[in-house]
C-alpha cells in the first residue's frame, strides 16, 4: 500500500443557516480544498462523501453527493456516499484514504457535509436519534410515548456517562465546565467557528441545565456546514502547491457487546493506530476530539492515553490542554463551540490539525506542531460507539 | 492490487415482508453467504453495507450496518454503511473490492438491504423519489402540488426514455413486453424470486397502464430482501469451501452532463470494464442487468454493447437473451420478476452470476458459463443515471 498525503482542506463557517442549500455548503467547502491545493476540480478521480442525518431534515437522500458535485461540474467520477451518524465524514475519509492507498486512485475528494437546522427544532433532535438501535429504543424508552423530544437523546446518555465517572473518579462538574471555558476561548481564535464568545466557569454551571450534570454551554449546538480534504498518492502531491500532510495512521472501528474489561471503541482504535504509525500518545503535539458533550473530552484524553484512566478532570485543571500546554486539545474550538454539523464534524478536525501543522492556524497556531491526532466518534449501540475513528498525522 | 475473488454469496427471497425487520433479513442474508463460503463470521475483517430508502422507511438511519450485524455477533470491525440509489449493493460491492484489491483486508463483507414496502405504499414510491436532486425535481414538478404520488416518479422517466426508443428506432410495445414475459418465465426457475408466474406478451400488454407505454407488469414491483457477497483475497479463497470466482473488473460511475455525442453512465463503465478484464461483449456468457422497466433492459443490451445501436428489440425477438439463446440475460427473472428491493439488487445479480458461473443455478442454468456481466444503476441526475457499475466476473 502506498503512502497518503492530505494536500488541501476546507470548510464553510459552522452555524444555523437555514437559507443556504447543501449545494451551497458543499461546493464551498469542495473549492476551498481544491483552491488550498492549487488544485482543479477536473483533477479529482473520486468523490466519498459523509452525510448523516440531512436526508431526513432536506429530503435528498440516496445520491447526496452526486447532487452536490454536479452543482460544481463534477461527473463521471465514482462518487461513494457514506453514513456513520456523527462518524460519517471521517469514515468518508478513511475510505478516501483507502482509495489513494490501494493504488487505485492518485488524487480524491473526502467531503462532509451536514444541514441539522429546521424551523421544528424537534425535527432535528428526532433525526438524530436515527444513530443508535430504533428498534431497540423503541421497545425500551418510555420517552417515545411522550411525543417528541426536546433534546437530542443523546444528551441523555453523556450525562449518564459523566454521573459515572463523577461517582468513579470524583470527577466535578466544574471540571467539565472548564472543557466548555477552553474550547470556547479557542473557537473566539477560529473564523469558521460557529460560536466566538468566551465564557467564565460560572457562566458555563449557571446556562440552562440540558439534563444533570450538563448545562448547555457542555454541548455542542446543532449546526451546518461542510468540511473536505483532497487526498493523493506522494507522486501527485508534487503538483500541489501546499505542503503536504502525512496520514500515519487512520482507523476506523464500529461498536461490540463488551463488559468492563474490554477496552472502548476509542481505546481500541487508538491503540492501533499509536501502533501502524510508530508512534505513542506521547509524540502528539495537538488533538481535535469529539466533544459532542465536554465530559466526553475528558473521557477521549483517557481513551486515548493523553493521561491514565480517570485523570481526565486532573489534565484540564492543570491546563495541559490548553493552548500553551503539553498537549492542546480542540484548538479549533471542537464540537462545543466551532459546531457541530454531525456529517462533516470529522473533516473539520482534520482541517485543524493540517493547519496546525502546516503552521497556518493563525491566532491558535501551536508552535512546532509535529504530530496530530483526530477521533470522531458516531452513533451508539448496545454499550459501545456504534462507529468511530482515530487518525493520527504527521509532517 | 491484489486479485479479489469471490467466495460466498447468499440472499433472502424477495418479496413483501411487512412483518419482517432490517435484522432478520440481513441477518439471513449474511449467513448464507458465510455457509456458502465455508467461513465464520469471525473470518471477516470489514463490512459494506448498502441500502438506499429503508432508512425513511423504518427509522433506521446513519447506522443501519452496526444495527444489523450487532444482532449476529459481529462487532468491532470496520462497518461502512453506503448509499447510492438503486445502485447501492453494487456501489457496496465496489468498495469491498476495493478493500481486498488494496491489500489491507483478506477478507470481506458486502451486504445489500432493503426494506421498500410500508402500510401507506405513498410512503414507499415518496421515499424513491428520494434519488433525484430533491431541490430540482421540487421546482419543475407540478406534480409535486397535487399531493402524493401514485407511482414511483422513476416510471415516468423511463416512460419518457421508451417512447423515445420506440421513435427513433422503431422498437415495439411487444418487444418491452417480450422482455417481461422472458424475465417472467426465468422467475419462475428461481426459488428466491418475488413472483413465481408465467405470463405471455398479451398479459403484459393488457395489464394495467402505469404510465405509456409501460404496463405494471412491464416494471419492477416494490419489495423486501437482503443479498450478500464474501470477497477476499486469492491466498485467504483458499480457506473457503466454495469454487472462488474472480472479479475480472468492476466498475462504479456517477452521471455526468452530456449530448447526443456523450455516452451514458453504463456505456462508459462498460468500456472500461472490458477493458480491464480483458474481454470484450462477446466473451459474455451470461449478464444480470437492471431491468427496473423491462425497456431498460432492451437498453442494457445496447449500453453494454451486446448488440449495435438500436436492434436491441431485434435481439429479444430473435430469442438471443433467453435461456438456451447465445447470450442470457436476467436468467434470476431480473428485476421484474426476482424483485427490486433497490439497495439489495445489486448485489442479487451478483449471486445469480456467482452461482452460474459455479453451475449451480440449477434449472436455470447456463450450461458452460465462463464469462458473467452484472449491471446495476441508480437514482436520475440531469439527463444521466446518477449511480451505477459494470462488473466482470469469470471462472
């Protein structure tokens, strides 16, 4: 197999835009990759684009990204439409990077892509409980019989997780709120954010409480956009004008039946992508994690041995993770304040760690940046993520 | 790249299972193709899942792969849940090759599911209309104002395609019909198939008008089913029970922009198939094509270039794709007859021609096939199929 560079990423600003297509959002994001690349679009050799949960919000399921790409003149090339709920985009990815891998392919596109607001925001949270079992939750919620939900369900289960490790590990509240403090002081560095406003730990216990132990500056928002990346072969790369971005590493895994002893869904993944690039947790130099909810970037520093098991709450009050620190985490902002438009959330994490270490993140850059790590995690089932993965990159 | 073979097929017959779920279907499917490849499913390495519309018939969206294969045992592995319209078992097929030819995997899942039918038969012909731009169709459809549809939007389009057909070349009502009754006939050798009844060219022509010139009996019906393929490398074949089968060539295309001087979607992917396997329309013994209209086959034949331009009626006529004529085609019964559980399909003619080419198709059978061809499309996109493949298979 041979090696694969990320020579171009991009992505539209995340927020609520409820007048603009998913035309609108893709074709911007596909031509800021291209541009980044000083690449054309008639180089592109095929297409894998993730989606989640737009189908059900616009209508346009089946051939998402043909409808997309075609708006820009694109055709003929196989287009490979995925889903993995909030996994989508970087199982978009991986596949991308098969592709390149293979040999089959010297330069493809991996896109993104999600629209979640409607004007019924119930319509929202209801399309996103398409990520776990439904006739499972069917038959064991009792939630259903009361209508529709006012939160995504979601939230239900990273508070249960949070309790958990509050009661196991004497984890607090104000350890999770200080997540919400730093990544909201980072998304006020990134222009593509959908939030830029700092907030105080107190501000972040006193927003409304979503369902204990989170309040609502601990979740990210429902969002649009679209993020890519152009992928190709270290031959082609030479033509591209920016520097390209070693994938070290990229895993993709899916849920199993396990009991305490058997390792996450993350664990695993990153154990094994720590093991094909050679490296360890202690090589990285930045990290974009899944923080759909802030208890659950404490819980990915541990999954991915950023720090033993339950010191996740010790790493964010020693401000590890913070710019400045050992090992920033979410410098982009992460899920909680740069958005979280679930189809293409993985695709913006690795625009981040490309710029962080190409030296190109402006006001948040990392300095010396060498090693970057994303885990992007979707859906859920039984008792484990039902698909998620782990890549690791280097210069 | 490595070669990939085939060693495992398995599918439910199709039909209408209103009582059944994505589980039990899937379930069957993937287990069948297991026993026929002699392997665990602890064996497999990666899973590709497609489906198209079940997802707005059942809920079940973003995760539909974990969901099913969870209920089997299977965990863990990487499950990439794909979508491409019509052509969705086969786009799930591609990138199963794609991940044995790479090198990465030894052995490997492709699944195709469908759940189509629903109370409200709306629901179900709303949902297909899923696979076009949505946003376009909504503006130049005034039938979009007259509430519900009574058909798939699909039958009108290949109405549209007939009628243009049948004035350029002179092609016949009863040449459509033929294909019906041919495909009607071969259903009937098939145990798997939906419907299991002869008819003659004067039950097809007088029965009931969907839209001119195509009778229902001339379309593929809604249905119900799962179909599954175990692909793996040429050294991992020989653990399996099963005579291996070769993937000489496939592959996956998305519309493009064209005029008159333009080939279409399946002509393009045909030539390139040929090319790579080596072969040419001659060497073809058998091929499964996508006859979701029986005219669409007639234009198979043309696209795949088992006859010139425009004689596809005449090949019909002289008997040449009926069993027994020199080159059979749709000897499951082809959509019209075995069913059309769209993101199944693909994969179902996959199996037809993996049991051919082992000789065991049993009274359906093609006495010495070498050489199969499958053909599946998907979804509309301008004036092109959005989706589709052209796969070569030999002994």
């Amino acid at each position: 197999m041979q090696q694969v560079k990320v020579v171009g990423v991009g992505m539209t600003k995340f927020g609520k835009f409820l007048d603009r297509s998913i035309k609108d959002l893709g074709v911007e994001a596909v031509q800021a990759a291209l541009a980044d690349a000083g690449l054309k679009k008639e180089d592109l050799q095929a297409a894998f684009v993730g989606s989640a949960v737009m189908g059900l919000i616009t209508g346009q399921e089946c051939i998402r990204g043909q409808v997309i790409l075609r708006h820009m003149g694109i055709g003929d090339i196989p287009v490979i439409n995925l889903e993995n709920a909030c996994a989508s985009a970087s199982t978009a990815f991986h596949q991308a990077w098969m592709a390149i891998a293979s040999g089959l392919y010297d330069v493809v596109l991996a896109l993104g892509i999600e629209k979640l607001y409607h004007q019924d925001k119930a319509k929202s949270f209801n399309a996103l409980a398409a990520a776990v079992d439904v006739e499972e939750h069917a038959q064991g919620s009792k939630a259903q019989e009361g209508g529709l939900p006012s939160r995504s369900m979601f939230m239900d289960l990273y508070a249960g997780l949070a309790i958990k490790h509050m009661e196991k590990y004497g984890t607090t509240r104000e350890q999770f709120a200080k997540v919400a403090v730093k990544n909201h002081y980072n998304g006020c560095l990134n222009p593509h954010a959908q939030y830029q406003k700092e907030c105080t730990v107190e501000e972040v216990l006193n927003s409304p409480l979503i369902v204990y132990p989170l309040t609502l500056l601990m979740c990210s928002p429902l969002g649009d956009g679209a993020a890519a990346a152009i992928l190709c072969s270290p031959q082609f790369a030479k033509r591209a004008s920016s520097k390209p971005i070693n994938v070290a590493a990229t895993i993709l895994k899916s849920g199993m039946e396990r009991d305490i002893t058997t390792p996450s869904l993350i664990e695993r993944a990153a154990r094994q992508a720590y093991e094909i690039a050679g490296l360890g947790a202690e090589d990285v130099n930045i990290a974009e994690v899944h923080d759909a909810t802030t208890p659950a970037e404490l819980f990915a520093y541990e999954d991915l041995d950023l720090c033993p098991k339950g010191e996740g709450g010790w790493l964010i009050d020693e401000g590890k993770t913070w710019l400045g620190g050992s090992i920033p985490v979410n410098t982009s902002g992460g899920l909680c304040a740069k958005g979280h438009p679930v189809g293409a959330s993985g695709l913006a994490q690795i625009a981040e760690v490309v710029w962080q270490l190409r030296g190109h993140a402006g006001q948040r850059q990392v300095k010396g940046a060498k090693v970057g790590l994303t885990q992007n995690a979707g859906g859920w089932i039984g008792n484990d993520t039902a698909a998620g993965t782990v890549s690791i990159f280097t210069i």
